[in-house]
C-alpha cells in the first residue's frame, strides 16, 4: 500500500470518529449538560476570584485608615456597614454604640439630659479615639459629619463614604423606629427636610458618594465596593495587580 492509500484511509478514519463522536453527544444530552455546567461552574470560579482580587486591593489600598459611612439618620449606615466590612473581611464599629457605652447611656438619654451640644463633643472625643483603631468600617451618627474637627480627623484617618438618599427613603425608614431624638422636636417631614437643607451641602465634601437606594442591602454594599474600588484605583481590569494606588 503507498503513502497516497495510506493517508487516504486515515483521513476517512478520522471522519467517521469524529461523526461517532458527533452523534454520541446528540444522542446523550447529559454529556451536552455536563459541559455547559462545567463551564459555568469555571465561570463562577474566576468571577470569585476577580472579586476576591479586588476586595484585597481594597484593603491594601486602605492601609491603616477606616472606611467611614456618613449621611442622615436612616440612609443605612448601620445595615449596609456591617454587610460591607462582612465583605472586606474588617471589623464593623458603630460610633453610636460606642457612644452608648462610654456615656452608660443610651444616646436618647444623653440629649434629655445634658442636651445636644454635650453630645457632640462626646461624639467628637469617641469618633477621634475610634479613627486610631483602623482598618475598620465606622458608621457614624447623622451629625458627627457636621463638626469640622471630626471632618478633618476623617480626612487623615479615614475614607467617607457619603450614603445620600432621597427624602421618601428617609421618611420610610425612619418611621420603623422611635428612637431618633432629633425627630421628637416636630413631624419627621418637616425636620428631614431641615436636615436635609443644612447637612447635604457638608456631606457633598466626603470623599465617595453613593446613592443609598430602596433596595436590598446586598445591592448597595456592592455600589459601595464599586464606587470605593473607582477611588482607590482597584478597578476590575486592575484587581489582579495588588497595591491600587493610595489616594
């Protein structure tokens, strides 16, 4: 037999293998599934690990400065802080709560008795201690943003995140609790609006702002991570390269 047979018989070997291969796979949909579910499972796997990059980048970026959540009472520094620092692996600090235990009062306590101005020096002595404690997420109170020495420590110590949500988001939280002291001095609209009016144009100086939405947590913990990961420079096409740039 010469070469020219040889290789003749070879070729239709090969075809008539790669059709049986062919028609095995469309008689058997389980061999079809088995390979779409192991390539979403590679597909799932490298999405975690795009996102584990980028959430240590982040933290690397931080250093030794706290991710700091300022906005008004109910745009959800509380709930979407310990979601984040859940995600990013740090300590979550409620600056209210610590406030609570330094004082042995609650903070409702604290403004019948002593008034808001001591309250806000408290605020400020408890949030500067707490700033040499980082890395960590700090949800502070609606006011603590409001002091300019506490704005400046923010500046040094930390990254604000400003959490800004419409009026109706607001009222919509608000209500579901009654221990806010700034709302017993008259109706909730009126004073979110008041609020609204005096504090908005100081949170526009943090350094991040993220719309704090009528949605799960989990969604605005992400916008979170996005919008920190733009400032930070740890973009996604960037996460796999540690050490994003320190802003």
């Amino acid at each position: 037999m010469d070469d020219s047979t040889g290789r003749d018989q070879h070729g239709k070997l090969r075809r008539l293998l790669e059709s049986r291969d062919a028609r095995a796979e469309s008689e058997d949909p389980a061999r079809h599934f088995a390979s779409d579910e192991w390539m979403s499972l590679r597909l799932a796997e490298h999405k975690t690990e795009e996102r584990n990059e980028r959430l240590a980048g982040i933290r690397e970026a931080l250093g030794r400065r706290s991710i700091v959540l300022i906005g008004l009472m109910g745009a959800g520094k509380t709930a979407v802080g310990r979601r984040l620092a859940n995600r990013l692996e740090l300590p979550f600090i409620d600056a209210d709560t610590e406030i609570e235990v330094a004082a042995g009062q609650s903070i409702s306590e604290i403004f019948a008795e002593h008034g808001e101005a001591y309250f806000r020096q408290g605020e400020r002595k408890v949030i500067a201690r707490l700033l040499e404690g980082g890395p960590q997420v700090l949800a502070t109170g609606g006011g603590a943003y409001m002091n300019a020495d506490t704005r400046g420590c923010i500046k040094v110590h930390g990254i604000s995140v400003w959490l800004k949500a419409e009026l109706r988001v607001l009222l919509k939280r608000v209500g579901r609790r009654d221990n806010r002291p700034l709302l017993a001095s008259g109706e909730p609209d009126t004073v979110m609006k008041k609020l609204m009016a005096e504090r908005y144009p100081v949170y526009a100086e943090a350094d991040v702002t993220v719309e704090s939405r009528d949605v799960p947590h989990d969604v605005m913990v992400t916008a979170v991570i996005d919008a920190l990961a733009a400032k930070l420079g740890c973009k996604k096409e960037q996460a796999k390269v540690r050490g994003c740039k320190k802003v």
